[in-house]
C-alpha cells in the first residue's frame, strides 16, 4: 500500500525513545496544552474534535466531539472524565502498547478533555492485569505534577486538573462504561440502566465522559495540526484517522500496526501481517475483538473501516483481528469463545446469564459428538432470545460467534452432528498443546 505517517505509534519508532518525560517532550509533546490551555475556550475545543471526525476506539465507535458535547458546561458541580484502560476484549493489545511504551501521549490527552467538558478530576481506570501499565503511568503522573502539566493552575492558565489511576480487579465487564463506573464508586462492576446517561449521572451521579485510551491519545495531535488534517485521513468523513489493529491468530507476523482507516482484511494479512503461516489457507477472520461476528475469506476485500465492516455484517469493535485457518473447527472457535463470555457474564440480566450456560451445554455436547440435528434450530432460538435483550450489549456480543459460525459454516455442525464427533479433532489437540507449552 501507500506510504503513510503513523501518528500514535510514531514516537516509539525513535531510537531509545523511552517514553520518559523528557523524551516526549523531545518529540514535540505537551505542545498541544501549552497552545491550548486559556488560549482556546473549552467550547471551542469541543468544536475542533468533533469537526476532526475522531470516533471512540473502545469498540462502540460513538463521535468523541459529539459525546463531550453532552455535558452540561453550566453544570455547578463537579464533572469528571474516565480514561478506559480495561483492554478485556480477547485478542486485543492495542491501548496496552500505547500505556507502556508513550504514556504521556495519554495524559495529555486527558488533559485537553478535561479542559474542554471542564472536569477538574479524572480517573484512569486500567485493567488489574496491567500492572507494569500502572506503574509507568504512576510515573508519568508524578513526572508530569513536578513540571505543573497536573495540579493546580497548570501552566498559569487558571485550571486545575488532579488524575489518579484506578487498579481494576480484571472484570471484562468493566471495560463497559457503567460498569466501570460502578467499580470506579467500590461496587460490584455491573451495566447501569440507561438512561440517565453518564454525561448527565455518571461517576458520583455527577457529569461524566468515559473514552478509550486510544481515543485520548488521539487529542494532541489534532490539537496541533487541526481536525482538516485528521479528516484527511484514512476513510472520511465517516471513518477518519489511523487505527491501530491488533493481529493474531495463524499469521507470520502478529503485532500492533497503525494504519489509514480504510485499508482492506487483504492489504492488512499481506502487507503488515505477513500472510497466513505454514502454508494452509485462510479460512475465517475476526475483524473486531471476540464480540465481533466472524468473516470468511470471502471478505478479503472488505475494507477496514466502521462502514465497510458493518456492511459485511460484523464491528470494527476494538480493532483486534483474528485470522483461523483451514485447520480451525468453526465449532470448537465458537465454544471456546462461548466458554470465555459465559465465565465474564456479571449475572445481571437472566438472558445472558442463564442462556450462556445452555448454549455452552449444547456446543460441549456437540463437540463431544453427542449433538442432534434439532440442535441447530434450538440454537438460533435461544441467541433469539438473548439478543437485545440485556442492559447492555454483552447478550448480543456472546452470541456473535454462534450466530456467524452457523450462517458461514453451518456444513461443519452437520458434520458434527452426521459423523458423531470433531472431523478437526487432532488439530485442535495439537492446537491447544502448542498455546499451554507457549504458556508456561
């Protein structure tokens, strides 16, 4: 494909960028604050975000210009702003790069967030597993309070600005807004009932904006070069800007790629992810994160973008692509994804939480070559039953990868339930073998 310039990734492409202080500042970074703070109005920074066309990169995709504009600015009380560092989705790596390795980038993000919705708290709130994440980014916090880009009356511009980061306990629940809410107050992590949205009673019942750490990291550098340059890039207007995918999965090459928006699942195996490994064909893709509906290599041509995948019908989601090859028994991929969101599911919602365990009952059973052809029928019925209705989107997520191994490869179900048993069962063994020996 064309040359292009990363923009998230670009500081780490330095020689022994260290992703210290003074390292960022070498690169041009905190510019963004010291053009902005008291020199822009908060409602006009709002403006530049939404017209840049920047969408959240958690997985939902929603305007970032659009979702700061729903905050009361004549609000009276205290508003506050929640960076999502709880990267639980399967397969996805991205936000923990960008944490460990330029984790001022972050924060200054965050801090051109909260001058604009006019927070003077924040929090980031970042998954448990991460505990090198936490300790750099408690280090870029003090580094940046002995310098005055946190704390009170930051660069002389009358604003005042304290951010803590929030240890989770590794719920893949909370990386859903409300539920990290409820964790970020010391309750048990569970989906609120909306409405009220967080923007009008969110943490502490107060204002709230809730973005990803690939969202924030984004901010600086449209605050410096301005929303026309952002929208020139990748697939506007809808789908501006680089993303930054997390490849896994029977490929040469797995990693974290920045990239345009807009590029095609075919340009990102070939030319980033260095094709398919051993030999054997592609055979089924992942575009978004496990709650992403699969594809097949029918797709190849589809283009990475929140339009482009949509139309194939699945989500961009969080950015995490999967790619299977011939090899891979779609059925044991959907029971093992199946087993994982049964295992998250917080209780909360009877759908989810029991119709999780009777799906997972009939794919260990077809699995183990015990399954019927009434099966099949009695799948669909219950992810029927499940869809939309749950407090939030896990129902519809869990189902995903049922729903879309069935309409692609309903064959290899058949199969299963003609045959009485795995026709990929070696490959499979040897599958899980090799990823418990890479393990330990």
């Amino acid at each position: 494909m064309a040359a292009f310039e990363k923009i998230l990734l670009k500081n780490m492409d330095m020689p022994d960028y260290s992703g210290s202080l003074k390292d960022y500042e070498r690169a041009g970074g905190y510019r963004a604050i010291q053009n902005a703070l008291g020199k822009t109005k908060p409602g006009d920074l709002i403006d530049i975000v939404k017209r840049s066309g920047l969408r959240g990169r958690g997985g939902a995709g929603f305007p970032t210009g659009v979702k700061w504009g729903f905050i009361p600015q004549d609000h009276p009380g205290p508003k506050y702003l929640c960076c999502n560092a709880d990267e639980s989705e399967p397969g996805t790596f991205k936000d923990r790069q960008l944490i460990e390795r330029d984790p001022h980038q972050i924060l200054e993000g965050i801090i051109l967030a909260c001058y604009a919705i006019g927070a003077r708290t924040s929090y980031i709130y970042i998954r448990g597993e991460f505990a090198l994440g936490a300790e750099i980014l408690e280090k870029a916090l003090d580094e940046a309070y002995k310098v005055g880009y946190l704390g009170t009356n930051i660069l002389g511009a009358g604003f005042d600005l304290d951010v803590y980061v929030h240890r989770g306990a590794g719920a893949y629940i909370c990386g859903e807004e409300t539920a990290l809410l409820e964790s970020l107050e010391g309750k048990r992590g569970k989906p609120r009932t909306k409405p009220p949205f967080p923007a009008i009673a969110g943490l502490y019942g107060k204002p709230t904006v809730i973005n990803n750490v690939e969202t924030l990291a984004n901010i600086p550098h449209i605050v410096n070069r301005g929303p026309e340059w952002f929208m020139s890039i990748g697939s506007p207007p809808k789908s501006p800007g680089t993303r930054v995918f997390s490849l896994s999965g029977h490929i040469a090459r797995p990693g974290n790629y920045e990239v345009p928006m807009g590029i095609t699942i075919r340009e990102m195996l070939e030319d980033f992810g260095g094709g398919m490994s051993d030999g054997k064909q592609l055979k089924a893709i992942i575009p978004g994160g496990a709650s992403a509906s699969f594809l097949t290599s029918e797709h190849l041509d589809v283009k990475l973008d929140f339009e482009g995948i949509a139309s194939a019908g699945s989500m961009l989601g969080s950015g995490a692509i999967t790619f299977m090859n011939e090899g891979t028994c779609m059925v044991w991929a959907a029971e093992r994804l199946l087993e994982f969101f049964h295992h998250e599911s917080c209780g909360k919602c009877t759908p989810c939480r029991e119709g999780s365990m009777w799906l997972l009952q009939i794919l260990h059973r077809m699995e183990a070559g015990h399954g019927k052809h009434e099966d099949l029928d009695l799948l669909l019925k219950l992810c029927g039953n499940i869809a939309g209705q749950t407090v939030c989107a896990f129902g519809d997520a869990e189902i995903a990868p049922i729903v879309s191994t069935l309409q692609h490869f309903r064959h290899e179900y058949e199969a299963h339930i003609r045959d009485g048993c795995c026709p990929y069962r070696t490959e499979q063994a040897e599958l899980v073998s090799t990823g418990s020996s890479q393990r330990h």
